[in-house]
C-alpha cells in the first residue's frame, strides 16, 4: 500500500498588500486638459493613499497624446514594461478612452495584463477585469471608444481638406526660411540665404551629399542631413507656392501617414507667400533632379548591414557590387578621399569578423557575460526604491500644475496683473522643471532594468551556439548587433546588446 504524505500549502506567498499603479491620458496640450491630468494624477494619489491595503508603485501619466496608438505613449510603455518585471498588482484608468481608443491595441494590453497576473479597474464604466472571464463587454466598450475617435478624426480631416481647397489652410509646421507671424508666412532672411545658396550651389552642380557636408561645415549650428536638403529642393513654398495634401492620413485604426499617390486631391495653391527662389531656378533645379535620379549609387535597401555601418568620419556606407565582388563604401571616401581616406570593406571581411567575435564571446561567456549579468543584477535590487521617489515627484507636479491653472484663472478675472501673472507662472514652471529633471534621473536609473534584459538576450542567443560557427549568421546578426563602427582598415568595433562593445581585428586579401 503506497503511502501518501499531504504537504499543506504555503501561505508564505500571499502578498499582504497589492501593488498599486494608476493610468492617466490627456490628448491635447489645452489648459481645459492638462487640468484634468493634474486632477487625474492627485484624485490617484489620494485614492489609493487612503487604503492600507494598498502600495502605490507608481502614476503612469501621458500629456498631449493621442490613444489610438500604444507604441507612441511612453508612460503607457512603462507601465506595461513595469508588469512585465512583476511590480504592479492592479491598475486604475478613470474610463476606457483613457487607456486606448483602439480596440486591438485594448484587447491586446489587456491580455497581457491578464497572462501576467494584473488586473485592471475601469472606474467610470464599472468593469473589474478581475470579475470578468469574457471578452465581450470589454470588447463592446473598446469598440465604442474606438468609434468616437475614428468620428472626431473624420470631422477634422474634413475641416483640413475644406481649407485646403479654399486656400486657407495653415500647416502644422513652418518651412525653413520663413516664421509664421499670425497666418502669414514671412522670409526670415539669415535662413533664406542659406536657402538661396542650396538652390545655387546644386544648379551649380553639386551634390546632396556635397551640399551635406558643406554645410555642416561652415553651419556647425544646424546639423543636416540628405532627407533636409532634398526636402528644401523640392518644395514649392520657396517659389511663393504651396502645395497641399502630399501626404494623407488613413481613415482606420492604426492611423498611418501615406504619400498621396493619387488617392486623394492635391491643392496646388498659386502665390501663397512671399517667395525666396525664382520660378526658373526651382523649375531648372527639378529637371537636373529629374536625370540625377537615374544615376549614381543605388539604395541599401532592406540588407542584413544597411544602416548597421558607420565609419570613424560620423559618415555611413553604401553597398556596391564589382564584377564578382560586394563592398561596402564610406559615403564620404565617394565623394573624395580628401574627405576620408577609409578603403573600402569587402562584405566578406565584416562577415568573417563577425564570426570570429561571435565565436569568441560563446567560447568566454561565462567569464565575460556571467559577471556582468550578476553586477546589473545588483545595481536594480540597489534602486528599488525609485519608484517611491517618483510617485512623490508626480504629487508635487500636480500640485504645482494645479497652482498654474489657478494663477491663470485669477489673472483672466483681473485679480492678478500682468507682472504678478508672469513672476508666479515663471516661480512655479521653474520648480515644475526641476522636478521634471529629477524625474528623468530616477527613470534613468530604471533604464538598467532594461539593460538587463538585454544582456540577458545576448547571453542566452550565444549560450544557444553548440559548435564553432564557419558561416554568417543573418539572423542571429540582427537579433544581437546595434552596429559597427569602421575605426581603421584592419578594425571593426562591434555593438552589442546592452551596449557592449568588442573590438575585432580583420585581416584583408585584398587592396581596393
């Protein structure tokens, strides 16, 4: 008869108090709003102070963005990242638009909220993820969320287009050479000259690539870049024209911005502004564009080392193929070697550098990644306690921001003067501000959390190679590798995960 010990269960477990975190969401910058986020945030802080029974981990607050789209809310980033690690227990949103109006991106949080033990309170509509086994209420107020933001974004795009086709439409941003005084565009002349002298030295027969560097070089206030200058040759404001709806927003959840190829009307709007180039030269300058298009190097495309390379110039590489033969060349070695001297890198010779650094660290791993892993370790338990400290500065952020709604209020009523408005308004941002930075610091601190995940990433792809690897690795390559810098001809340094970096001497066959 076999003999059957019963082991009662531990109770050791049981957390006493739950872990309490709280979601806040303004989508515009308006005073009407960020009211309501400072109401948001102390309603939070003092709800959940007032229950024993709970911990404050910490307010979770978005200013200013939309909700149709998680991946662009950092704090909402946060949060979940914060789950992820196990420090939150359960969350409160105030209503469901508050923590997203697109029901897949709703569905998707909650899910993985659920798969990792935390639950959410909806406290307007009354739903408790933790009473619900289904999905279909959720679903239903998802949808209805998602379906009063898909009307608003249709009505503004309406209203976009109706000034567009009568010409009064203003964009969001001012092209460069010109500020926006009330809803005229007007020359700001230390900027237009360098305008005139973009147009003047490509009709001249410079490069993009050659305008690049010269202006960096004798504008080192402004850093620019190829997309800026083709951006600036190409625009019809400089000609006192505009051109509108070049590009379009999709009608359906996720939003997306598109080219418009003709999907939409375009509005060519004749003496829009005052011009800065004549008509002649901008036309000149789209025909050389025009044949220029179909020469010289072609792009990177979507290759394992495109975007991966950069030289020890600041400049990138581009891929080229001679007979039998790929390289890779220093966009400023191109344009001469007077520029930069770095030879150009067989793909072989990264592929091989590769290879023999990956062998190397899988061959070393547990006397290079192991103690690393166990000083990142240490440091996160050490910052434990930031999350408290950050609570506290995002009591005293809302108290402040509420101070600045009521110092405006009383200035609007006449109670406060001109002078007095401006002295109380700069006192309290001054104080906002340095909150704001010591703020930042503390999630700085929290960044290590993050950085220790990646190592551990890296140690895990490596301790996963068995044998000596003899061939290049795509995707091990991607999953491992942030980039290489080309320090000489005969040295590469390799970026890693968590930011390693290991420096791999090559040998070349070959001269160029």
């Amino acid at each position: 008869m076999p003999q059957i010990t019963t082991i009662p269960a531990s109770t050791e477990h049981v957390r006493t108090q739950l872990r309490m975190a709280a979601y806040c969401r303004v989508s515009s910058n308006s005073a009407d709003q960020l009211n309501s986020y400072a109401a948001q945030v102390r309603h939070y802080t003092e709800y959940i102070g007032a229950h024993p029974e709970w911990t404050l981990c910490d307010i979770y607050a978005d200013e200013g963005l939309t909700g149709t789209e998680a991946n662009k809310r950092d704090e909402f980033q946060r949060m979940l990242a914060d789950c992820k690690r196990g420090k939150i227990d359960r969350i409160l949103v105030k209503n469901v638009p508050r923590f997203a109006r697109n029901t897949s991106d709703f569905l998707t949080a909650i899910r993985l909220l659920k798969s990792l033990g935390v639950t959410v309170l909806f406290e307007k509509e009354g739903i408790d993820t933790a009473n619900m086994n289904g999905e279909f209420i959720l679903t239903m107020h998802g949808m209805a969320a998602q379906d009063e933001s898909l009307s608003i974004s249709s009505n503004v795009r309406w209203a976009t287009r109706r000034r567009m086709a009568d010409g009064t439409f203003i964009a969001g941003s001012t092209p460069y050479g010109y500020r926006l005084q009330g809803r005229e565009l007007v020359i700001f002349e230390p900027e237009a000259e360098i305008v005139r002298r973009i147009f003047a030295w490509y009709l001249g027969g410079q490069g993009i690539q050659s305008i690049m560097i010269r202006l960096n070089r004798e504008h080192p206030e402004k850093r620019w870049y190829r997309a800026g200058i083709e951006y600036i040759l190409s625009n019809a404001h400089y000609i006192g024209d505009a051109l509108f709806q070049k590009k379009f927003s999709t009608g359906t959840l996720p939003y997306r911005k598109l080219i418009n190829k003709g999907q939409l009307p375009q509005y060519y709007v004749e003496e829009y502004n005052v011009p800065i180039i004549s008509a002649e030269d901008f036309h000149a300058v789209q025909c050389l564009r025009e044949q220029r298009a179909t020469q010289g190097y072609s792009h990177e495309g979507q290759h394992t080392l495109s975007g991966k390379l950069q030289c020890s110039c600041g400049s990138g590489f581009r891929r080229r193929i001679v007979g039998d033969m790929v390289k890779w060349d220093c966009k400023n070695h191109i344009l001469g070697v007077a520029n930069c001297p770095m030879q150009a890198f067989p793909e072989t010779v990264i592929y091989n550098a590769f290879i023999s650094m990956v062998n190397k660290l899988a061959s070393h791993r547990k006397y290079i990644l192991t103690p690393m892993l166990a000083q990142l370790e240490q440091m996160q338990s050490r910052h434990s306690g930031a999350q408290q400290k950050v609570y506290e500065i995002d009591r005293q952020i809302a108290d402040l921001t509420a101070q600045c709604h009521t110092i405006a209020r009383l200035h609007s009523k006449g109670i406060l003067d001109a002078a007095d408005f401006a002295a109380q308004t700069g006192r309290v941002n001054q104080q906002v501000n340095i909150l704001r930075a010591e703020r930042r610091k503390l999630l700085r601190e929290d960044e290590e959390n993050d950085c220790l995940a990646e190592v551990r990433v890296l140690d895990e792809a490596l301790g996963n190679i068995t044998e000596t690897q003899t061939v290049f690795d795509e995707a091990l390559f991607a999953e491992i590798v942030q980039g290489i810098t080309m320090i000489s001809p005969t040295e590469l340094r390799f970026c890693l995960l968590g930011g390693l970096e290991f420096i791999e001497t090559v040998q070349r066959q070959e001269r160029r």
